[in-house]
C-alpha cells in the first residue's frame, strides 16, 4: 500500500467495516475511522480490531469541519464512505441525505484540498445511472438520479469533479453494483429477506418483483476499492461491477429455498415511487485495472444466510432510522 496513513469515514458500517478491516491486513498501515455511529453504524462491526495500536475511531459528523480537520490531520489518503443509503428513508425525509451526502462531502473535500492529501476516494454507488432498460451503463454514460438518495450522491459526485478539475485534487469514484454480505444493516433486501423468514415473518416484495440488480459481495467491492486506491487515476470513474444480474423475486425465493421456509411467505406490496427497474454496469474500465469480480453468487449468498442464522443477537441490537 503506498499509503501509510488513511482516514476512512463511515467505518462503523456495512461496507466500510469490511474495508477498515481488509485494510489493516496489511503491514505498515495506520487508519483512522471516523463515524457518526448512526443508526446504520455498529461499533461491533470492527470490535475485532478495536484494540489494534494502528486502529483509531473517531466519533462525529463529517459536515462538522472541526471534526473533520482533527481526525483527517496527518492522513495521506482519504476513502469516504460515510452517506445516507437508503432509498426508502430518502423518500420518507431527505433533509439528511443532503447534510451528510452533499454537504459532508464538501467539508471533506475542502479539508483533504487544505491538508495535501495525496488521494481522496468517493464511493458512490450504480443508482446515479438510474434505470437502464438495456445494455450497461459505462462511466462516461449520462447521469439520471430518479430518487432523493441518488440525487445526493450525483451531487456529491459533482463536488468531487469540480475540485479535482478547479485545484487539482487527486480524487477517484468508484460506482458500485449493490453489495450483500455479512453486517448489512437488516433494512437492506436480502438481510430483511432473511431474517423475516428465519422468524417465518412475511416478506414484503415491492410491485411484481421483477426488479432487476445486478449484486456484488462485499469483499469483491472492497478489492475493488482498494484497487482503485491504489491505481486509480485522478478524475476518473470506476464501475464496479458484479455480473449476477438477478430480480427481486429471484432473490426471494433463492432465501427461502436455502432457509427451508415456504413461498407462502412473499407479500406483495404497493411498489415504490420512483422505482427504478433495472441497474447494470459495465465493469471493463475497472477489469483493465486487474479486476474481475468473484461471480459465485450461490456461495456467497449461502455465506451471508448462514451468517445472519448465527448472529441473531446482533440483528436485535441494530438500531432503526
């Protein structure tokens, strides 16, 4: 890693807890973790490698900019994962999603241009793209939000570019398909999914299911963030795609099938506004950089039920929005 020193913000979640630990298994790397410890954050996510002399946690608000100065002082690489993600809460009140998506990444930015920062990643997600009927959306493709949370993050996109093309600052985006994995916050799909049918609860699937996502395991994303961190060119965009394009309803039932429960279970439900149908992206850009994503989805689906089949205790604990 020629990086010594990062700061990784939104640690404490989903994606970002796996990365702060696949991080650390390096030699000669020190990383600070800074958090608001949100609903969407657990501090048991990372309680493995919280005694770690090369591990700090920092509690606060990246749209604070004191805070962000103290925590972000000294790091050499900035990897920003902090953001409001989920759909449903944006169309309920995006107030949040535009403090922390938007304007957080805009304290972040000026703070990393101050302090010389040598490489600043934004993670963002395919969702910018929004819905493609056909083909792939590649990284030059036109960006068409169609939902508050997505808006935020084109938004903070936009920042990015524009200190990047107006100072100079060395920033890379990384634009994902939608991760799974063990720790995911249990409002997401296939974690709600799951534990609804462990508990033989209904399992609520939006219009006809249909839905299309193309999905990546957790781990395969945060080799994907790495790489970018580490070869990423300055002003670029990197797809990162999975290629297991599945709908909804296919998801459901592959869980229900593994967890042994019945299809009694599925409820259809009034479809979400907005709903985008389908997300793909063509991940060449990012495969020319030596990336080619692990496409056992079977397995990696089985790993994540047979995590949330033993971490019952941690499900209860998360909190809600």
């Amino acid at each position: 890693m020629k990086y010594s020193k990062i700061l990784v913000t939104g640690g404490l979640g989903f994606i970002g807890s796996h990365f702060v630990r696949r991080i650390l298994r390096l030699e000669n790397v020190e990383i600070t973790n800074l958090d608001k410890n949100t609903y969407a954050g657990n501090p048991e996510n990372l309680a493995d490698v919280e005694n770690d002399p090369r591990y700090r946690c920092v509690e606060g608000d990246i749209a604070d900019v004191k805070t962000v100065e103290r925590a972000m002082s000294g790091c050499d690489a900035v990897v920003n994962f902090a953001a409001e993600t989920h759909v449903d809460n944006s169309i309920a009140s995006d107030n949040a999603f535009v403090k922390t998506n938007v304007f957080g990444t805009h304290v972040l930015l000026k703070c990393a241009l101050n302090d010389g920062v040598k490489k600043f990643v934004q993670i963002s997600t395919d969702e910018v793209y929004g819905s493609v009927s056909n083909g792939f959306s590649t990284e030059e493709s036109l960006l068409n939000p169609s939902n508050p949370y997505s808006a935020s993050k084109a938004a903070a996109e936009q920042f990015c570019f524009a200190y990047h093309a107006t100072f100079g600052l060395p920033v890379a985006i990384t634009r994902s398909s939608n991760n799974f994995g063990p720790n995911q916050h249990p409002e997401k799909l296939i974690p709600k999914v799951i534990l609804n049918a462990l508990g033989n609860k209904p399992i609520p699937v939006y219009g006809t299911g249909k839905n299309v996502r193309d999905w990546i395991y957790v781990e395969e994303n945060c080799r994907a963030i790495e790489l970018v961190l580490e070869k990423g060119a300055p002003g670029q965009v990197y797809n990162v795609a999975g290629n297991n394009e599945k709908n909804n309803l296919e998801i459901v039932r592959k869980i229900l099938e593994m967890t042994g429960k019945s299809e009694s279970l599925i409820k259809f439900v009034e479809d979400r506004k907005g709903h985008d149908f389908r997300y793909a992206l063509d991940g060449a850009k990012l495969r020319r950089l030596g990336f080619e994503a692990d496409k056992d989805f079977k397995t990696q689906l089985g790993k994540t039920v047979e995590w949330y089949e033993k971490n019952r205790a941690w499900c209860e604990k998360c909190k809600t929005f």
